[in-house]
C-alpha cells in the first residue's frame, strides 16, 4: 500500500517502448519524436479516424520541453486543439507522478471516462485515478448509524421530511452495491439534506486508522488508487485545499496540470482563504447535543440560539449595504462565538468516557467544532493581502475571507515545488501576473483549427431592451422561443442568474414542442447525457456549464447567452481587485473576466470540424458598448450579423439538414 508522506521517492518503473526519459532531482527528459509517435497511436483510434491537429503537436513540443527544463508552461488552446490529448501525450511518458486539476466535475469526469483511458489504451502500462473530496464519497459508517433505525432522523433527532427519507433509503439501497461510493454515480439529483446524513466533511472523518470500518472506506479506497497511479484527475478546488493544508491532502507528485487554468485565480483566492455561516455554528451544536447530551445542554442551547442571533446580524448588515468587513454588533458576536467554541471543544475533549458508537460520534464533533474555532481565530486578524466581505447565497449570508492578490503566495509556496502546465481555451491576459509566474512561465498560444467563418454566425439582436429593462426577460423569452423553434431543439441556453434561468425556461417550455431540460432537476451527468442523446433537447443553465461541456454533432446547433458575464458591481473581492487596479479597473479587472467568460461560453458551440451552428448573445452591449472590441477579438472569427431573419434562416437550414440525415 502506498503511502501519501511526501517526503516518499517514487519507486523506479521501467520505461515503456513509449518514450526514453531520464529522470533525476533536476531534469526530466522526454523524447519528443516518441511522445509525437504516441499521439498519433492515439488519435489513429478516435471515431473521426485518425484526423491530424497540428494544434496538438504543438501542445507536446511545448511541454515536453517547458518539463525538460523544469520550466512552467501557460497554454491558450483554441477550441478544436484538443488540448486534453495535447497534455496528456507527454504526461503518460513522464513516468511520475502528475495531478491533473480541472475547475468543472463536467471537465473532470469527461478525462476520467473518455480522454485519459484512450491514451492509456496506447501507452502500455499506464494508471489513471480520480480523486475527488470527501464529502463526494458515501460514509460507510453513517450508512451504517443511519440504516440500523427502521425510523430516519436527523443528528437532532428531527423526523426525516418524507421525500428527503424517501432519498435517503434509495441511497441505502444503491449503498449496498456501488463499488466507488461517488455520488455521482447516482441516477437522481440527491437532495443535498439527504447526501449530508450519509456522507462527511474532512473535519468529521475519523480517519482510516481511528474508523471502525476504515479499511472498507470509500475515499482511503481511492486514495491508495491515485497513490498507485501515474496520472491523478481531481478538480482545482481540492488542490486549492491541498496547498491550504500545507500539501497533505494529495498523493506526492512534482508535475501539475490546471486545465481551465482561467479559474484558478478565483478557486485559489477563495480556498486559501475561509468561508463561515451561522449553518457552521447549527451543525456544530447538533453534533455536540448528540454527544454531550442533557447534561450540557445549556451549552448547546446556547450555541444554537448564537447561530440565530449571528445570522440575524449579518443580514442586517448585508441589507444596509455593508458588505465589506465585520461591523461593531457582528464583530462583538465574532468573539462571543469564539468563546463559545472554546467551552464546546473543551467539553468535546474531556468527554472519552464512551465506547463504539459513542466514541465515534464524539470525534466527529470534534472535528468541526476544531476547525471552527481555529476560523474564528483567523477571521480576529486579517491581514492586508486578504479581504473579510460578505455574500448572500440559498438564503443564508456567508462571511468569507479571501486572499485578493494570490499571486505572492503562489510565488513562494507552490510554484518552486511543483511544474505546472496551464492550460485553457481562453486565458486572460492578466494570468501569468496574476498567478505570480512572470518570468517563470512559457507563454504559448495555439490558435483552432476550426472554419468559423463558414460554420458559424454570432448574432446580437437589435430590437432588444436593455437587460435591465422591466420587459427584458419577456422579450428574451419571446426571442427564445423564435430561436429553438428555427432549430428544431438542440439548444445550449446559458445564463449569469439561476432564477432568472428558471423563470425563462418556464415561459419558453410551454410554448415550444421540443424537450427542455433544466440545470437541478436532474445529475449533472444525466443532463448532459440526454442532451447529446435527445437530438431536439435544449438544455437551460447556469455557472459549470459555460465550460467543459462538449457536446458535438447534430445535438447542439444553438448557443444562446442571456447577458454579459460581468461581475456584480456590488461584489466585495472584484471591488478590491479594482482599488488595487486603480483608474483602469473597468478596463484591467471587468473587461478581461467577462470576455474570457463569454468565450468560454461561445466554445460550447463548435465543437468539431463539421459542427455548424449560432451563438445568439441576447445583451445588445456587445454590438454598441465602447469596450464591444476588447470582447470581440477574445471570440472565435465568426461571422456577425444583427439580423434576426438571416438568424432563423440560417437555423432552419441547418435543422433541415439534420433531419434529412436522420435514418
């Protein structure tokens, strides 16, 4: 079994007929012209017949050498390079062992089911692992606590709703025969109450050693898989961790990928930092109550009634407007919470007096109530590189504590132990700086492949209102409807706000005759499923989507994009990242991320050199905005038109002649 100390020597695997490295402290060599033969095994085998993408050579040429010079490589791969294969060619001949970090679970379960086990068909002897976070993974130990009552309840004690027990026994039963554990892999959208019974975060995991059941465990399972493996697939958030819990949470490697490279400045500032809500302080007492019972339920009483008054607090301060900083009535409650914390933790520790079961759940107390007592420490003292704000999200004000400038940190703690590959279909022209890698990095810049001029349209309607118009969601509806009915389905609608999606998607839904499918009703992985299955579907949704969805073929001939991408005026950490940025900060912090957004978005249309379809961005500030050039030169060379009868045209031809191909 291999260990996650990283302090462990890999052991030596002899190389493949695949590649010639030579591997030391220093340097790693890899022999291009047979990482080059490899690729060309590789795509011999894909369903388009071997089809040659110099884009893709370049990827290889690029790495191969930035790796053999311990050298950090940033990558802007056009849509149709075929990045995923561009990267992982040469990494399946380093022979050590590399993460891949991607910002979406869409990009990630699209290299673990499709991309990575192509090339490890090719390249003999290669292991590919995915590794997500722990609370991805079912608890053996909680099915267990959870399935031995035939009556469902919660930790504090409350009756299970019906539909959420209804959830939790399907879970049960799936529990007895999945072999992975992953959430994923159930066929429904579990609700988030029902997932929460049966599974943990990393605070309430026991661990292998101290879990009754941890040599079963789902998550040590799959942590001894990527430690027995070549190349480790996991997403940017639980890097981000990683690198936070001081390079503890991964297998040992010295190689790094960050696909959609263009998150990582976000993912970082935000998990490098803390997150706290009054839900944090409710979970707590519930597990205390559980584990310290009638005897200290003053304490847990008084816990609970904190987290009501704290919340009250921070919505008070969120609606007057304060969203930056603690002021004097939550910072008073910031200590009185951390006092508090204190006593529980104490009691929490003195209490070992119980056995199994018991004991058992007294860890898993522990564990949060320690970690956020250690948060409430941190939030006292911020320093001048980090921002303390607030956000309202579900409902419920988050105070969050985030690093605004990643860049020093990175600089010095992770970019010496590691090289990096950074790649991405649209990066900023900021990122290199932003990151900390000037004068570390490789800039390389691989155009498409791809005849947009021929294959595509980009429309922006002119008889919209303005977005912010009172009439606008009609309007967008109404414009909707004109669009998929012309394309006969087969449409990608994406959107900045969830209830501005719902609430379109109603409208449109009942006045067209092709299927709609709506982001949350269904898995992630069942929507986009029955989106390239289902021909005349069109998909509605929201934040992942704009990127890592790929979907080719006839399924996905319309794009449509609800408004610009920019961040809210009122967001704390963009307001910070503009007072650094000084008199530009529109045009250095704002234009930058929403065009990069908006190109990811537009990328989902062309995703194959036959692909022919229309992006339709339903915000007029593209065709008469003062910054429309700086967001057009980051768009693929479409060709652009504000006439909605050469739109629908254009739609109708391309539905005829899909359906004329249809047997």
């Amino acid at each position: 079994m291999r260990s996650f100390d990283p302090d462990e020597d890999d052991p030596y695997v002899e190389p493949t007929e695949d590649a010639v490295i030579h591997v030391d402290d220093d340097l790693i060599e890899i022999d291009e012209n047979a990482a080059l033969e490899l690729l060309d095994r590789v795509t011999a085998r894909l369903p388009d017949g071997g089809e040659v993408r110099e884009g893709q050579q370049m990827m290889v040429r690029a790495i191969a050498a930035g790796l053999s010079r311990r050298r950090h490589v940033v990558i802007e791969a056009g849509t149709g390079v075929g990045k995923s294969l561009g990267y992982l060619i040469p990494l399946a001949q380093l022979k050590r062992r590399v993460i891949v970090a991607t910002a979406t679970k869409n990009l990630q379960d699209q290299l673990a089911t499709k991309d990575a086990p192509l090339v490890a068909a090719a390249a003999a002897g290669l292991r590919v692992a995915v590794l997500k976070g722990r609370s991805n993974y079912l608890c053996r130990l909680r099915v267990r606590e959870v399935g031995g009552d035939g009556q469902l309840s919660f930790d504090d004690g409350e009756e299970v709703p019906k539909g959420v027990a209804s959830q939790m026994r399907r879970v049960l039963e799936w529990a007895k025969e999945t072999k992975t554990g992953e959430r994923d892999e159930l066929s429904f959208e579990v609700d988030a109450r029902a997932w929460r019974q049966l599974s943990v975060t990393p605070q309430e995991c026991l661990g292998r050693i101290q879990c009754p059941l941890g040599s079963t465990c789902f998550v040590e399972a799959a942590k001894d898989t990527a430690a027995a493996s070549d190349i480790v697939i996991v997403n940017t958030h639980l890097y981000a961790s990683h690198l936070a819990a001081g390079m503890t949470i991964l297998p040992d490697h010295d190689v790094v990928v960050f696909d959609e490279a263009h998150e990582v400045l976000d993912i970082f500032a935000s998990l490098l930092g803390t997150s706290l809500n009054a839900s944090r302080f409710r979970a707590v007492a519930t597990l205390a109550r559980g584990v310290l019972g009638a005897a200290h339920a003053d304490v847990t009483n008084e816990l609970s009634d904190f987290a009501d008054r704290f919340e009250a607090a921070l919505d008070r301060q969120v609606d007057r407007g304060e969203t930056t900083g603690l002021g004097e009535e939550a910072a008073a409650l910031r200590d009185e919470g951390s006092r508090l914390m204190t006593t529980i933790t104490d009691l929490l520790r003195v209490k070992s007096d119980g056995e199994g079961d018991d004991e058992h759940r007294r860890l898993r107390a522990l564990g949060p109530a320690v970690h956020l007592a250690n948060d409430l420490t941190r939030l006292a003292d911020v320093s001048s590189d980090e921002l303390l704000w607030l956000t309202r999200r579900d409902r419920e004000v988050d105070l969050e504590l985030s690093l605004v400038d990643v860049g020093p940190k990175l600089r010095q703690e992770l970019w010496p132990a590691v090289t990096a590959v950074l790649t991405s279909a649209t990066i900023p022209d900021t990122l290199i700086r932003d990151l900390g890698l000037d004068g570390l990095a490789d800039d390389v810049r691989v155009p498409s492949p791809f005849d947009y001029a021929t294959h595509s349209l980009l429309y922006v309607p002119d008889h919209l209102p303005d977005r912010k118009s009172d009439d606008a969601e009609d309007a967008i509806a109404d414009e909707l409807v004109d669009l998929i009915t012309a394309a006969g389905g087969r449409t990608l609608a994406l959107f900045t706000n969830r209830t501005v999606m719902r609430r379109v998607a109603e409208k449109v839904e009942s006045r067209i005759s092709t299927p709609v499918l709506v982001q949350d009703t269904l898995s992630r992985q069942r929507l986009i499923t029955l989106f390239r299955e289902e021909d005349a579907a069109s998909l509605f949704a929201v934040t992942s989507y704009w990127q890592g969805v790929d979907v080719p073929g006839t399924s996905l001939a319309l794009v449509t994009i609800d408004r610009l991408p920019f961040a809210r005026p009122d967001d704390p950490l963009s307001q910070a990242r503009r007072d650094r940025a000084g008199d530009r900060a529109f045009y250095d912090v704002d234009v930058p991320r929403a065009s990069m957004l908006l190109a990811q978005g537009v990328g989902r249309l062309i995703r194959s050199s036959s692909d022919e379809g229309v992006v339709a961005v339903l915000d007029t500030r593209l065709a008469t905005a003062s910054y429309r050039s700086m967001m057009l030169k980051r768009l693929p060379p479409m060709k652009r038109t504000r006439t909605k009868a050469e739109v629908l045209e254009f739609l109708r031809r391309l539905n005829h002649e899909s359906l004329s191909r249809t047997p």
